[in-house]
C-alpha cells in the first residue's frame, strides 16, 4: 500500500512540474520570456542597429534594416531551471552570411551544446540552469519587405516537441519606408514644437490630421503619396488663422493623387479591384471627417474637400 501512495504523490509532482514548464513556455512569446537581451550590428561598419534589454525594459532602434542586410546578432538565453533531460533548438531563418564563414559563434564558452555545428541553421543544448549568449551572422534575404515593412524572425527558440518558447524579430523597411519614418519622426517634432509655440488650435488639427493620414497610406503600402502629404507640411513660416487654406490646399491636391493611383489600380489590376474598392470607401469615411473638422477652420477648405471626396465617390460608383 505504502509503494502505491509513494507512486501517486511522485505523479503529482512531476504533473504539476510539468503544467509550470507548459505555462512557461506559453508566457509572452517574443517579449523576454527566455531572451533576455539582444543587439543587432551593422558587421560591415560596426554601427549599432538595435539594443533590447527586456529585464531593464529597454528598446532602441537606431538604425534601419533592409531587405538584403547583412546583421550580427548577439543575444542571451536565460535559462531559469535545469531539467537535464529537455532538448532545446535555436533556429534562425537568415541566409548565409558573405562576410562569415559560419552562422553562430558560442561566447559563454561555460555552457555545453549539443552536436554543435557553427554553420549550421539551428543548434541545440540540454536544458541547463545559466546563461546561454551566442553571435548569430546571416542575411536578411533580399526579398523581404519589398512592398511594406515587415517583422522579419531572425532567430526562434524552440521547446521539445516544436513548440516556440521565444522569438527576436527585427523590423525590415524599404528604403522608401525608411525616407518616410525619418520624415514622419521629423514632423512628430515640428507639431511638438508648434504646439509649444501656441499656434492656432484650428492650424495644430489639420497638421495631426495629415500626419496621421500619412500614416494611413504608408501602412496600406503607398510610402511615395505618404511622403508628399508630409512633404506638403513644410513652410516657411506658420500661417496664421486666415492663412491656413494656402497650407491645406496642396494636402487636398495630394489626396486627389492618391485617388488616381488607386483609380489606375482598378484599371491594370481587375483581381484586386474588390481590395481597391474598400480601400476608397475608407479613405472616403476618413474624408468625410475631415471635412467636418475642416467646416470649423475655414469653408473654402471643406469645400475643396467636399470636391475630392465627390471623387472618389466617383470612382467606386457610390
């Protein structure tokens, strides 16, 4: 009887171990769960691209990363509990470097891998209590983020039976992409700047209103007609209250641009025409409220708005 009751507590124990690692590996994937810090080098130049530190909860992005890029990764695993018999993998998905000959470099020598191959795409290691920190060379392959910035995974840790316990993923732009989030960031400041400097209210809502249309356009993949609504927000000097219609008449031209582009989308691409269509009767709705926040400052601005909105209308036959 007693062996009976020892054998049921054992099964106990190592059930409830055993639901703490599975809630281990399901916490916060990608957000420092087993990372607990990663940066990212430019290997031609040296220069820093990215540094995370999650237990200080600390991100910088300094530079940006394209498609074609060639990265050295440096990261730390922290590995809280030992369970001897747990096999682990790190996989990345980054092409071989051109400047390395291998994909990993092992710095904390201490810590014991498994069949460690440096030019391989994953390695392994058992399970040990410690700090695991390698060097990862690759290249971003050159098809990436051709269109639009993506989330590209450079480097995944999986548990025993394939399960993802935590990822590092790096943002990839074009180069387009790039020009636009250094003007946006630009233009962040200026407004900051403008509303310091106690200009018009009615000035302050229609520059928010095109910098966050920009971004609108830029995050639907249109980074050129992005960059000339933020473009269209320079002057030379801050218009006053019965001036503001000189600054907003280009924006109202730019929007009217970008209703072509979409106009000629329906016309070379009947597949996406569907995609299209919804794509207008947002950037309409987006309009209508514009125009409504326009009324307040100036009409002949809600005029001219009222004009492009009647466009597009136009265009998707509403």
């Amino acid at each position: 009887m007693r062996p009976k009751v020892l054998a049921i507590c054992l099964l106990l124990v190592l059930s409830f171990v055993s639901v703490g690692f599975v809630a281990t590996t399901k916490a916060d994937v990608g957000e420092g769960d087993w990372f607990a810090s990663y940066t990212v080098e430019d290997p031609n130049t040296g220069e820093l691209m990215v540094d995370v530190d999650f237990e200080a909860e600390e991100e910088r992005l300094l530079a940006p990363i394209f498609g074609g890029s060639e990265l050295e990764i440096t990261f730390t695993v922290d590995v809280g509990v030992t369970s001897p018999s747990t096999l682990l993998k790190l996989k990345t998905a980054m092409v071989h470097s051109n400047l390395e000959d291998t994909y990993w470099e092992l710095v904390s020598q201490e810590y014991e891998l498994t069949a460690y191959n440096p030019n391989s795409q994953e390695v392994q290691f058992y399970q040990a209590k410690g700090e695991l920190t390698m060097k990862l060379y690759g290249r971003v392959p050159a098809n990436v983020a051709q269109d639009i910035p993506v989330q590209y995974r450079v480097v995944t840790l999986y548990g025993p039976a394939g399960e993802t316990l935590d990822l590092i993923e790096v943002k990839v732009v074009t180069a387009e992409a790039s020009e636009y989030e250094t003007l946006f960031l630009e233009k962040e400041d200026e407004l900051r700047s403008l509303k310091d400097g106690g200009v018009d209210p009615g000035y302050i809502e229609l520059y928010e209103n095109v910098l966050n249309e920009s971004k609108v356009q830029a995050d639907q993949g249109y980074v050129e007609a992005a960059i000339g609504m933020l473009n269209t927000l320079d002057v030379d000097d801050v218009p006053a209250y019965s001036t503001v219609e000189g600054l907003f008449l280009p924006v109202v031209g730019v929007l009217v641009a970008v209703a072509v582009v979409l106009a000629i989308m329906f016309v070379r691409g009947r597949g996406k025409m569907q995609y299209v269509t919804m794509v207008l009767e947002d950037q309409i709705r987006d309009l209508e409220g514009l125009t409504l926040r326009a009324s307040r400052v100036d009409r002949t601005i809600s005029t001219s708005l009222e004009s492009v909105k009647d466009r597009l209308k136009s265009i998707v036959g509403m």
